[in-house]
C-alpha cells in the first residue's frame, strides 16, 4: 500500500535497474558503435577522444533516468490505484512517512546504487569491445559478489570486516535507508534483506560507491585515450 510500495519499487528497480535494464543497454550501445566501426568514423573527423566517451556516458545516463523514472512513476499510479481499491488512505501521513523532500532523496539513493552497475557495464565493453563481456560480466559481478559477501559474513571475525569493502553492501546501505519505519516489504530483488543496523552509514555507502564510480571511469578512460 501506497506509500510503503515507494520502498518496494525503488528496491526492485535498483536491483533489475542494474542488472538488466541498465548493463543490457549499455553494453549493447557500446559494444555496437565497435562493431559498426561509428567510433573510428567519429574520431577520424576530429572527434576528440574525452569529449566522445563524455557525451555517450551522458547520452545513455539521461536515456537510461528517462525510462526508470517512468517505470516508477507507473509503479506508483498502480500502488495508488490498489490502495484506493482497498479503501484504506492515500496519505503519506504514516509513521516515519516520508515528505516530498525526503521521496526526492529516496529515489536519489537509489538512482546513485544504479549508477557503478551501468559504468562497470560501460568500462567492460570500451576494455572488451563485446556485448557479451558488458552484459555477463555485470551479471556475473552482481551474482558473485552476493554469494562472497554472503561466506564471508558467515565466516565471521575479520572476514566480515572485508564484506564492508564489497559495493553491494553500500548499495543495500543506501536501499535500507529507504525503508518507511520499522515495516517490512516485499521485494524481488534477490539480495539479503538486512537491518540498516548491520550495514556501512548512509553517508560513507555514498562515499564508498561514488570512489567505485572514479575507479570505473578512470579506467575506462585511460584505456580508450590510449
């Protein structure tokens, strides 16, 4: 019910938001301009190498916001609509409710746990040239990556200490923060459902993900100059 289902949505939509919409897009863009040989067409008129990549990490960002933004926005129409049909408030007069502010950050946080899946896409394809290394190689990052922290947590001690390094805890950091009062909701996003108590702070999860996206972006850069 509206407005707890505006924690659901954004959970789920970061979630396929990177691993599929996000990687899949992006790859396949990438990967095509190689195999159609635009990229040396557009170099070879004076195109500099920088200002290329810039625009076509731009291009796809607002692309990839514009869709996103819309598949929520008729996740909400439909999480109104249901509320209504059960008579019950359309208010977000609740318990830890959240304002308009706060909602504006919400989608934010999770926009932000998006954004290192789509630029690790991005780097694998401008260092791989495939659709296949884009595409599988995010995947395989999200999937590997929640089984590793998952032994690590298990083992204990130090080890779990080394899971905080991972950046899918602070991209689950960022989602908990998301979350209306104490309630639990329903998400199909396959990853832990953990207690904001037991993850890295909000605030040095955004850090932690934004040196991620320097990382990405640098090397991304510094193969294609060269």
């Amino acid at each position: 019910a509206f407005p707890y289902s505006i924690a659901t949505l954004l959970d789920t939509g970061q979630f396929w938001g990177s691993a599929i919409f996000v990687g899949i897009l992006t790859s396949s863009c990438v990967s095509t301009e190689y195999n159609w040989g635009t990229v040396r067409q557009v170099l070879v008129r004076g195109q500099s190498r920088a200002g290329y990549l810039a625009v076509k990490i731009a291009g796809l960002a607002i692309l990839c916001t514009i869709f996103l933004l819309a598949a929520l926005a008729v996740g909400l129409f439909f999480s109104v609509w249901a509320t209504s049909l059960a008579d019950a408030p359309i208010t977000l007069d609740v318990r830890d409710g959240p304002s308009l502010p706060e909602i504006v950050l919400m989608i934010g946080r999770a926009a932000l746990g998006i954004l290192p899946y789509g630029l690790l896409a991005f780097m694998l394809c401008t260092v791989g040239r495939s659709t296949a290394l884009g595409i599988g190689g995010t995947f395989g990052y999200i999937f590997a990556e929640g089984i590793g922290v998952a032994i690590l947590q298990g083992l204990g001690d130090r080890a779990t200490d080394l899971s905080d390094a991972a950046l899918g805890r602070h991209v689950s950091s960022l989602i908990a923060a998301n979350r209306i009062g104490s309630v639990q909701y329903n998400s199909i996003a396959f990853r832990e459902f953990a207690d904001p108590a037991d993850l890295p702070d909000p605030n040095v999860a955004t850090l932690v993900i934004l040196l991620y996206c320097l990382l990405f972006l640098g090397v991304t850069f510094t193969v294609f100059l060269r």
